[in-house]
C-alpha cells in the first residue's frame, strides 16, 4: 500500500468523517450524524446545491508509475428527493480492493500485523441528476479554506477500511517534489485500526516551501470540525 500521505495527495474526493467498526461503540470522535454503521446526511444544512445521490466509494488500485488512484469501487450509494441521505458503513471490502501497508521506512514504522490489508481513504461524491457537483468533507475548515488550503495548518478526518485489527505506529522523514523543488516531509503515525471501517484524524500541523510536517491518528479530532461541501470546479 502507498504511504498514507500519498493517498490523501491523490485521491479525487476525499471522505472526511470519524467511524468504528462496532456500532455499539462509537469512537469519541463520531460525527453527531452517525449511529449504528450508519451515516445520516441532512444534505440542506450542508449546501444549497440541489443533490439527490450520495455515493461512497474506495479506490481499489494504483498506477504504480504515477502514484494516482485508477479505479474506484462503490460499496454504498443512497437516492433521496427529501434532502436525508442514509448510508451503510457495515459491509465489507473486498481483497481486491485492499492493499498491504506498504512505508518507504520499514524501520522507522511499526505494524502490528504484517499481514493486514487496508482500502485507500474513503470518499462521498454528491450527485444531481447523474451528474458529479461535488464531495462531503468533515474538517475544521470552511469550503472557501479547504479550496486554498495549500500551505496552512489544518484537519481533517477520513475513512479507512482495515480487513483485521492491527495497529501501526512511529515515524519517517521523506523528501518530496513540491513545485519546482524538494521539500522535507515528516509524518507521524498513531494508529490502532479495527476490522471495518475505521476513522483517521489527518492534521497539517506545518506546510511551507521548504517544510511539511503531518499526522495520522485515532485518537483525536479537529477542533470546531463540521461537515462541508466541496464544489466540483467543474460544475
């Protein structure tokens, strides 16, 4: 499995909330809008934008050349004309649709179970009509700031689907390409994922030119975080 970082670099829409796998114990950090594996959007008090199917996917694959998400896999989609969508987060992925957790610093990264397969980070599209209009974002940001959020400190929250319970902790510096040069990327990892679907709380702590520093965890959650709708720029 690709880095955790480069999943959330690359993948189109990403879902950001908080889930467990266990709907009698929900993680301190759920959304108000879900009870036993199971999401309820009240879509007009997110967005004016007329919407009538939420759909959450996976992406399965990567193109192991460039890094990016190439096939998406849908496992639950909800039509509404009321503005409530309902979405089940109790099934499971198939292998398929899993990848080894896979750190360019073994090292430095400690997995608990090898042997573990994870999903790329969940996502929810919003559509009208068949038409794609945008994405559900649960993060400490407004829509105005998570569309220019390149170089400020922020959060936010998204889905991960583990096939067993396993915990993966530490972590590694990396440099990467930013713009026209190479910056240093250090990431923290604090995670202890059950089976099911499991909420990541992912934080910029610090982003410049020269400087990213990250987190995975789930223990925490944004402060003042909320649901958002991310226009697609092309609708």
């Amino acid at each position: 499995m690709y880095n955790l970082c480069k999943y959330l670099g690359t993948v189109v829409i990403i879902l950001v909330i908080i889930l467990t796998q266990s709907c009698t114990s929900v993680s301190p950090c759920s959304p108000a809008n879900y009870a036993n594996n199971e999401l309820t959007f009240s879509i007009r008090k997110i967005t004016k934008e007329p919407i009538d199917t939420i759909s959450a996917l996976t992406f399965a694959k990567a193109d192991t050349k460039s890094g990016l998400m190439i096939i998406g896999a849908v496992f639950d989609s909800c039509k509404s004309d009321t503005g409530v969508f309902k979405i089940n987060m109790a099934g499971n992925i198939e292998p398929a649709g899993l990848l080894p957790p896979d750190f360019k610093s073994p090292d430095s990264i400690q997995i608990s179970d090898t042997e573990a397969r994870l999903s790329c980070p969940a996502s929810f599209c919003a559509y009208n009509k068949g038409v794609y209009r945008g994405k559900l974002v649960y993060t400490n940001l407004s829509s105005y700031e998570y569309e220019s959020k390149a170089e400020i400190a922020y959060s936010e929250v998204v889905f991960m689907y583990a096939d067993r319970k396993v915990s993966i902790s530490g972590q590694y510096f990396n440099p990467e390409k930013y713009q026209d040069s190479v910056r240093m990327n250090v990431q923290h990892y604090d995670l202890k994922l059950n089976k099911g679907w499991n909420a990541i709380c992912y934080t910029v702590q610090e982003s410049n030119s020269d400087y990213r520093e990250v987190s995975y965890s789930t223990n925490e959650i944004p402060e003042n975080a909320k649901w958002i709708f991310v226009k697609d720029s092309n609708s």
